[in-house]
C-alpha cells in the first residue's frame, strides 16, 4: 500500500510541474507578444517624429497662418503624447490608444502639408490599411491577397493606390513571425488591438488579424506571395518595414 501512496505522490508532483510548465510558458508567450506589439508602435512614433521633423524642414522660414499653426502643434503633441505613452503600454486597451493618437497625429501633419501647398485640407479618413505609417488613406482600392480568400476593398494612400492600379505590389508593413515575415494583418490576434487603433470603424476589421495558417512566406518568391499567414501560437516580435 506504501509503494502505491509514494507512485501517487510521485506521478501528482509531476503533474503539477507539467502544468506549471504549461502556465510559465504561456505566460511567456503573452509576454513576448505583448513586447512585439509594444514595438510596432513604438516604430510608429519613430516615423512619425521623422516626417514631423521633414516638414519642419520644409516650412522653415515660412510664414504658417492660425490654421496650419494649430495643426502643427497639434501633430507635435500627438507625437509627444504617443512617445510618453508607447514604452509603458502595459495591455491591448493601451496599444489602440496610442495607435488611435498617432493617426490623429498623422491627419493633422497632412493637413499642415495641404495648407502649405495651398490645396485644401483632406477628408478625415482612416490609415493607409497596407501601412499605416504611410498617413491617411486618400480612397479605397479593390484589392486581391496573393494568398487569396477574395477581393477585398480597402483604405489606401496615393501612393499604395497607384502601385495596385498598376497591378503592382503596395508598401506593406510586415513583422517576423517565426522568423518569417508576414503583413502585420497576419499576424494573429496579438495583433489586432493595434489594427483597432487605426481601423476600429472600418470593414477591414472584419477579416483582418484571423491568422490562418501559415503556407509559405509573404516574401518567398517560390511560396504563395501575399499569403503568408500565421497559426496564430506565438510570434518573436515586431520589425516593420518603416518604408
């Protein structure tokens, strides 16, 4: 009966060490997941302080009336306020936040740039969907993934809209997901909060960051172009392209 007690005691110590494994692992996995996506907004902040200080340039020694003076500062806090806040995102609420401020941040940029050429300000519209360091989207352009699952309309900038016009392949934001890299949009649901800040009102949402699973990656002129994908267990971090 003694050797009985001890094998019970024994297999239920190794079965507690097991799930303590599992917990310390997943724990881990959150971790880094957060840190990834901690990143990716920090990177925004990052670009957004280096097109604030190219048209600083820009506009050096030029006379700016009320208006474009107020979006200025208005751009200038948002940066400084998404700066503060970037490096303690502690959770998915704060990402969307910050994220929600550098678009109100980037809008406003375009609206000094649009006064300083003398054309009128534009529509308030959400993020560039193929990066959306690339500013406001001017208008939406029907696009196919690579990887398929149908054409889609999405928000795009100028720029993104003239490449799929040409039947070219738009800027997109990509991050390394075991050790490939992949559009942020498919990275998984870690990812979402972060689409949320900048497409919280927009269709994209409605298929974005579902992470199907991984084929071949984006980038791998052999695999299936566009559609890289995720499984959605665990990624390594953030790494946009900044283009």
């Amino acid at each position: 009966m003694e050797w009985v007690l001890v094998a019970l005691a024994v297999g239920g110590s190794g079965l507690f060490g097991r799930h303590w494994q599992r917990r310390r692992a997943l724990a881990a996995e959150s971790r880094a997941e957060l840190e990834g996506v901690r990143r990716l907004a920090e990177e925004d902040v990052t670009v957004l302080g280096e097109q604030l200080r190219r048209l600083d340039a820009e506009v050096a020694g030029r006379q700016l009336d009320d208006a474009a003076r107020l979006d200025y500062q208005t751009a200038l806090d948002a940066y400084e306020s998404a700066g503060r806040a970037a490096p303690r995102i502690s959770g998915p609420d704060e990402i969307s936040k910050v994220v929600d401020t550098l678009s109100a941040g980037r809008y406003a940029l375009a609206c000094v740039q649009a006064r300083v050429d003398g054309r009128p300000v534009p529509e308030r519209r959400v993020a560039c969907f193929f990066n959306p360091q690339h500013g406001p989207s001017t208008g939406d352009v029907m696009w196919t993934p690579r990887r398929g699952g149908g054409t889609r309309r999405v928000p795009a900038c100028a720029q993104d809209a003239a490449r799929v016009a040409a039947h070219e392949d738009p800027e997109v934001r990509t991050v390394t997901v075991r050790s490939r890299q992949v559009p942020y949009w498919e990275a998984g649901a870690a990812y979402q909060p972060y689409g949320e800040g900048y497409f919280a009102t927009a269709a994209v949402m409605t298929w974005a960051f579902q992470a199907p699973k991984i084929t071949a990656s984006w980038s791998d002129p052999g695999g299936s172009g566009h559609g890289g994908g995720f499984d959605g267990v665990g990624f390594d971090g953030g790494g946009g392209d900044g283009s």
